[in-house]
C-alpha cells in the first residue's frame, strides 16, 4: 500500500511515566530479554483424548496465522532531499548556515492502534537510531495479524528504564551503553536525542553546536496515522527532515543558544524536543519481503578464564564466539605476543612497543621499527579490547583477530611476511597442538591465540572503579576533578565545567568514535587520521578517541605524542584548542568564549582525577595456572 505522497507527522503530546492502560496487551518486541508474550490465556479441564481430537481436527485443518512483523525504516532528509552528515551550506529557519555531524536518538513504548480504537504496544520495546552509524531501522514482531489504524513510539525512554543501571543490559541490547552511546555514564540516565553540528557565527567564523535532550520533560510521542494490513510482513518507511529540529513549532536560534543538557536551559530542550517528534513524515507502507530476522542471543555471557577481572559496572558486550578462550590458547597467544621472530631481522616482537609498565602502551613519542625506522604516530595501549570495535588511530583494522597480524607485515614496523613467519616458529607445534586440536601453524591461528591472549588485558581495578564498588573514597580534590571532568561547559548559564565525558564518558572512559580534537588547523593538519582510511575528506585530522584508564602511565599523548603530561594536555583543552573545518562540535563550541576558562586549582584537581583511573595492578604478565 503506498501512501498518498509524503504526509508530515504531529506529536501526540507529553507521555511522562505513562505506563500501559488496562486491557493492554504485550506485543514481543525483539529484544533479548524478554520474554514472549500471552496474547490469549484459556483454561481448559478436558480429558486428554478430547484435547488431542480437537487438536487434529482443528488445529491441523484451520492453523492460525503466524505473528507479523513491522520493519520501520528512517530516511534522514534535510528540506526533502537526502542528508549529508558534515555537508557545508545548509541553512535553518533563522537563516544561519550550519552542518549536521550527529543524530543520534533512543525509542520506546511502541503501539498499534486496533480497529476499534484500542492499543496494544510492546511495554519493553526499545530502538537506538543514529544517523552517523547507519542504524536507521527497527523492527516490531509477533503482531497479531490484523489491520491496524496507527503507530506510535515515544522519544525517550520511562523513568524507570532512564535509571536503571546501565550496566545490567546484555551485549547488543538497545540500552546497553556501547551500543548506543546515548548514556551519561557515571552520571547516570541517558541522552533522549543528540543533535550535534558547526554552524557560522556572526564574525564568520566556525562554531559549534551540541543539543542533548533528556529527562521526562524531554519525553514525547510520535504518532504516525496510517492504515497497515499487519496480516503479513510489511516495510515503513519514514522521512525524518533534520531541518525541522530548528524549525517546526519553534525556531531554534544557533547563535542565541549553542548547547543545551537539559538543566536551566530556559525551556530550550523542550522546545527542540516539540520540532523533533514533528521532524517525521510518512514516505511509504509496502509488503517486507526480506528474509525474516532472529532474536539475537542474550550475549551477557563471560569467558569463564576471565570472568573473575570483569566488574559489574563494566557494559556487556561480546566475546568472539568462534574464538572461545583456553588456557592453551592464552598460553600461545602471550608467547607469540612476545616472541621476536615475528620481526624480520628477529629483534623485535608486539611487547617491544607495547611495555607492561606503561600499560602496554610505547613511552616513547614514536615508536622504531625492527630495522630502526621512525613511526610517525604513538603506539596506543592495550587493555580492555573487547569493549573496541575498531583499532589503530585510524580505524583501519575492523577486528582484534586482524589487528594482531598487520604490524608484523608494516614496513614501517616489524617488516616480515607471515609465509616466512610461520618457517620461523615451527618449534612452536606442540604448543599449537594444545591449543586447537593439530600442530597446523597458520596465519589464522596466529591472529586467533595472540586474540586470545590480548582480550585476558583486562584493566579493571582504579580507584575510581573501587569507589565505585564503596571500597575507596576520593579526596575532595578528586572530587572537584570527578565534578568538573562530567559537568559541560555553559558560560551562558553560569555552569563550568571541564567537559570531558563527551569524549570519554562511559566505564571505558571512551566513546570509541573518530574525532577531530584541535590539535591543529586545516593548514596544520598533516597526518589525515581517518580521512586516509575512509577517502573523505570530512574525516581529516579524526583519530580514535582513546581511553582514559591508566592515562598517567601511557604518556606521552595524542596520536602524535606531542604533550608530555597530563598538565599539558588540559591546556590544551582549556585555551589550546585550534578551529577546523572537522573539529568536533562539542570542542567548537568553545571557541567563541576562548577556552573553557579553567583556574589554576580546577586544572589540578582534573588531573588528581585522572590518576585515580591507574589500575595498578594492570600489566602483571600471564602466568599459565597450575595443573591440578
């Protein structure tokens, strides 16, 4: 069925802490725990032979009609064409030329509206949507086969939902903070919806904006009226036009007011939060032919060898599940990790850059090759890799398994062929007998076994992580830090703060995304970070955000190792940050009150802070347990 051309959407008002009305029933969203639902309950006291006859005759001659399933697909639009993230030259409603670099949002409490009027709605549902990671669909099951007259969702998440611990959710889970990137970490709830961007301010200038909408009042519901014959699989898709986040009821003003976090703001996260849910347009309704999906497993499961280091403020997330790890394969891994012969002169192994006692990071600025040559980035620190999705400044490796092999094929590192490699360590056959079964020596069960061994790195016991768990107090110092590393920046507001967990927020203390951080401007920028990996020149000077865990040991720092010390490096981010057209909007914003403004005790207590984040007792080499 094809709707009648694009029809814009309205809101359906406010739905704070609303819960389901009685009579409601459960549709089974497609999350992992939940559980299926009871759409009908009879209690039937039947001998079993009647039961069975009633079965044959009428289960098998009239089966019921399998449950349906909704796929709705977000379309990003700017003024009715496509969006470009980071594209120049848009203009809002007061007339302000801007970018659009994130949207990013978070869904719940779906509902179908039944012929005669009533709903029923999937109470748990939750969808993440993020324009820049190209999650831009969702999907409602087991529907009762029926036609329906509308759909609804909120913006926003329930009281209950913002506050539990985020940590409780399984790998893969909407809610769960690496898969969204939507949670205020150690502050606790979530980001509603982000709207990140440049715009150019009156002196012509470059500026940035970062609008972070959350909190019940934020809250709205998105109401999309269109009959859907739910009696088979069917596709929506919707426009969501970005331009009206600055229009719709209410014109939004750049340059009046650049951030918003939902504090005193003045009503402004509201105001945007109105133009959001009316920023979605009906496109069309068609028949899904695509392949049914499949519930994803509950992944909250732990590697039993590593468990024990785990804590449960730590995200779940996902082990390699065709990598299970051993004892013999963590064995293999540490010997291959260390071993020289990867290197082709044999003087050089992965350990020789990546030092236990600086948390297996390189404390020199660049790190050499095997044959002396100088690298032109420093080499970042190994631990708590699961919680990664992509290595190297610049991304280029998609896995760990295919991370562990490029350096010893770089000409610029260990400068080997693995054919020569795998020559080099035939004595290594028993250990690779232990480890998988046959004495094969091959470039995938190299990248397996060091695999292995580098996701046993698990770095877990700061301070910070003990005051979490009530077994350490911070000093108020600390506590001043702590304060002003999660409090945003909003002079405007009166509000200071140092504004680092937009970048390093998270038990990881990474967002784990490519940004540029000013180090340099456009003529300045001379290594290209992401840009050389991606082809876009949107991506110039963006380098992986690192973690901040164990940050006193892993100096120097920045992909280029150009500050020596943490005191150096808040300098940077307090008066030092250079305007680019890629800087990052969260640190462009800045720029128009020249730096952050912090006092000679602020930078102190910031950097008292961080060194609670050292885990001392990390970089303890792997030690085989003893056999029973």
């Amino acid at each position: 069925m094809q709707a009648g051309g694009e029809k814009t959407l309205g809101a359906a008002g406010r739905r704070s802490g609303r819960g389901f009305q009685e009579g409601d029933k459960i549709m089974r969203a497609r999350l992992p725990r939940i559980s299926p639902p009871v759409f009908c309950r009879m209690r039937l006291r039947l001998p079993v032979h009647v039961l069975v006859f009633l079965l044959l005759v009428f289960g098998l001659r009239q089966p019921a009609l399998a449950a349906s399933q909704l796929t709705v697909r977000i379309e990003p639009r700017w003024e009715g064409k496509p969006l470009v993230l980071d594209a120049a030259g848009l203009k809002n409603a007061t007339g302000e030329v801007i970018s659009v670099s994130r949207i990013a949002m978070l869904l719940s409490h779906a509902e179908l509206q039944r012929e005669d009027g009533g709903w029923i709605g999937a109470k748990n549902w939750v969808a993440t949507v993020d324009v820049g990671r190209q999650k831009l669909s969702f999907v409602l099951d087991g529907i009762p086969p029926a036609v329906y007259r509308a759909l609804r969702f909120d913006l926003g998440l329930d009281d209950a939902a913002d506050h539990q611990d985020a940590a409780s959710w399984p790998a893969g889970h909407p809610l769960n903070p690496e898969v969204n990137q939507l949670h205020w970490s150690w502050r606790g709830q979530y980001i509603f919806l982000a709207i990140e961007g440049r715009y150019r301010q009156p002196d012509e200038k470059l500026g940035g904006y970062s609008y972070h909408l959350a909190g019940q009042k934020c809250r709205a519901t998105v109401e999309v009226p269109l009959a859907m014959d739910l009696r088979n699989d069917q596709l929506l898709t919707l426009s969501l036009h970005a331009d009206r986040f600055f229009s719709g009821a209410h014109a939004i003003e750049i340059s009046k007011a650049d951030s918003t976090h939902s504090g005193e703001d003045g009503g402004l996260a509201e105001r945007i939060a109105d133009n959001a849910v009316r920023a979605f347009g009906i496109v069309r309704l068609e028949p899904d032919l695509s392949p049914k999906q499949r519930p994803a497993a509950d992944a909250s499961w732990k590697p039993p060898l590593i468990a024990a280091k785990i804590p449960p403020h730590f995200p779940a997330v996902n082990f390699p599940a065709d990598n299970p790890l051993t004892v013999a394969g963590v064995s293999l891994g540490d010997r291959l990790f260390h071993d020289v012969r990867l290197s082709i002169n044999n003087t050089q192994s992965c350990a020789s850059c990546h030092d236990t006692k600086a948390a297996f990071s390189d404390p020199r600025r660049f790190s050499l090759g095997a044959e002396g040559q100088l690298g032109k980035r420093n080499a970042m620190p190994l631990f708590n890799l699961a919680w990664k999705s992509s290595f190297f400044w610049d991304g280029r490796a998609p896995t760990l398994r295919d991370q562990t092999l490029r350096p010893i094929q770089d000409p610029a590192e260990m400068h080997e062929t693995l054919d020569h490699v795998l020559t080099k360590i035939d004595d290594l056959k028993p250990m690779f007998q232990r480890a998988f079964g046959s004495d094969e020596i091959t470039p995938d069960r190299m990248a397996r076994a060091m695999e292995q061994y580098l996701l046993t790195l698990i770095s877990a016991d700061s301070k910070m992580d003990r005051m979490v768990s009530g077994k350490a107090t911070l000093t108020e110092q600390e506590k001043h830090g702590f304060t002003l590393f999660f409090t945003e920046s909003d002079p405007g507001h009166g509000i200071k703060g140092g504004d680092c967990f937009h970048c390093h927020g998270g038990a990881q203390f990474s967002n784990s995304q490519f940004l540029n951080n000013g180090l340099d401007d456009d003529a300045g920028i001379q290594d290209e970070g992401l840009a050389q990996v991606s082809g876009k020149p949107t991506d110039r000077g963006r380098f992986m955000v690192p973690s901040l865990r164990n940050v006193a040991r892993t100096a120097p720092y920045m992909h280029d190792g150009r500050f020596s010390t943490l005191e150096e490096v808040i300098e940077h981010y307090d008066h030092g940050v250079r305007a680019s057209s890629t800087l990052d909007p969260n640190l462009a914003k800045h720029l128009r009150n020249q730096g952050l403004g912090l006092t000679v005790e602020d930078k102190a207590a910031l950097v008292a802070f961080l060194k609670t984040l050292t885990d001392e007792s990390f970089g303890v080499e792997w030690n085989e347990p003893a056999s029973k």
